[in-house]
C-alpha cells in the first residue's frame, strides 16, 4: 500500500490526529518530555510488535500502524515525567496483550487500555492526559471535537460514542442532584477533556469494538455505565479503561457468538452468507 493510499485509511487518520494532537501539546505545555516519551513508546511498540508478527506469522516486516497508535496513546496519556523506560514498558505490555489475549488472531481489549492499567498497577504510573489539552486554554476543547468528530466519522462509530456519551453524562448528571462533589469534577478540565479524548479515540478501536449499530449502542452503554459507576465509587480516571475493557468482553462474547451461529448452519448457507 502506498502512503498517499495509507493516509486514507482509518488508522491513517488516527495517526495524523495524534501526531497533530503530540505536537501542539508539547508547545502548548513547553515540554519536550512527552514527545521523547512518544518517540520511546512507538519505538518499543513497533520492534515488539513486527517481531511477534515475523514469529507467529511468517509475515515480512512492515511497519504495525496498530503499534503505532498505541504507542502515540500511551504517551500522550501517561504523565511526562513518567520515566523511559516506565513508558516503553507499558507499550510492550499493550503489544503482548494483542496478541497473546486475542480471538482468531484480533485483540480482546484495547491494547493501550490494558497497557495503561497494568503500567499503573504495577509502576504506579500516573495518567496526565496531557495529550487531551486539559491544562491549557479552554478553546483548545475544538482541537479535540474537530479531530474526534473526522475519526468518528470515518469509522462509523458515532452510535457508540453518543450512547457512552450519553449514559455518562446523564448519570454523572443523576450523581450531581445528590451534590457528589465528583460528578462535577468530571465535567471540569481535564476530566471532560480525557473522556472526549477516550470516546473518540479509545472507544472507536476498530478490532475492539463492534460492527453492527445494535452492538455499538450495547457497547457504548455498558462501558459508560460500568465506568461511571467504577468513578463513583473510586474517583480518579482509571474508570474509563476498566469500563472499555469490559465492554470489549460484549464485543468478544458478540463475536464468538456469531461464530459459534454461523458454524451451525448448512454449509450451502453459509456459502450464500
């Protein structure tokens, strides 16, 4: 495929969108950390990724554009001070997780999501979500809703990410009439700022999230309610990866489900299929 063709691409699009998004947050902040943490992150994610690929599938080296959007997630999500060597462990923790949690050879979870918990579980890294603007001026908001709603758009995936949307808000909302001090957090910088962030660019992952419009409004519904309900009762943004994780569980158990319906019919059905 030729890069004129590539840009094209969904993950074309997300690439452009996370580069654009790493560089003007590095001039934003005046921090070079983060973009060195980016270069880290894709690096590590790229080698482990092409290897596992070479390995497991005789395939010939090219370069993993999956590795590379993950690597570009973890570091704009991850604190910049967050050290190398923290950082490029976290993405070759999201590689494994694609391909050794995988049904017929597509990750089950999001891989920069379970890099991001494990990263935290096991460093104690902190998530600064520096990469979704939310410590610099409130206009820049419009950088995150121009370039989610051209991802969005793309991918088709707009049932899911107005339902997540929809289903958080409205209870964070529910939250707020019983005067929770952390539903209104959530609707400051830089929460609201990394759940944008999150809906348009974490949320949508093609091999992770599903097809049908039915199953995205299932989909969307079950990660926002069982991460509002996780930020309830815990705070902090750890919720977000946790509610997409289980909502992949929908996708995987979608997935296999329909596999499991389509081995069952007459092979003549399946043909015509």
């Amino acid at each position: 495929m030729t890069f004129k063709k590539w840009v094209k691409t969904p993950k074309g699009y997300v690439v452009i969108a996370m580069i654009s998004f790493l560089i003007f947050a590095t001039i934003g902040y005046k921090d070079m950390g983060g973009f060195k943490n980016a270069l880290v992150a894709v690096i590590a994610g790229v080698v482990v990724d092409a290897a596992l690929n070479i390995k497991k599938r005789g395939r010939k080296w090219t370069v993993p554009d999956g590795a590379v959007i993950t690597g570009l997630i973890i570091a704009l999500v991850s604190s910049t001070a967050a050290s190398m060597w923290v950082i490029a462990s976290t993405a070759v923790l999201a590689i494994l997780s694609k391909h050794f949690i995988a049904y017929k050879n597509k990750p089950i979870f999001n891989p920069a999501a379970v890099g991001l918990l494990l990263s935290y579980l096991l460093f104690r890294t902190g998530q600064s979500w520096w990469g979704a603007f939310g410590d610099l001026t409130s206009w820049t908001i419009l950088l995150l809703l121009i370039g989610g709603y051209i991802i969005v758009n793309r991918v088709h995936k707009f049932p899911q990410v107005f339902t997540f949307l929809g289903t958080s808000f409205l209870l964070l909302a529910i939250m707020g009439f019983f005067h929770s001090t952390l539903a209104a957090d959530a609707f400051r910088p830089p929460f609201i700022n990394a759940t944008l962030f999150f809906a348009f660019f974490m949320l949508t992952d093609l091999p992770t999230s599903p097809a049908k419009d039915k199953d995205q409004i299932i989909y969307g519904f079950l990660t926002g309610a069982i991460g509002t309900l996780i930020y309830a009762l815990s705070g902090g943004l750890l919720y977000l990866f946790i509610g997409l994780c289980l909502g992949n569980l929908f996708t995987y158990y979608r997935k296999r489900s329909g596999s499991k319906a389509k081995m069952r019919k007459p092979i003549h059905m399946r043909r015509s299929s």
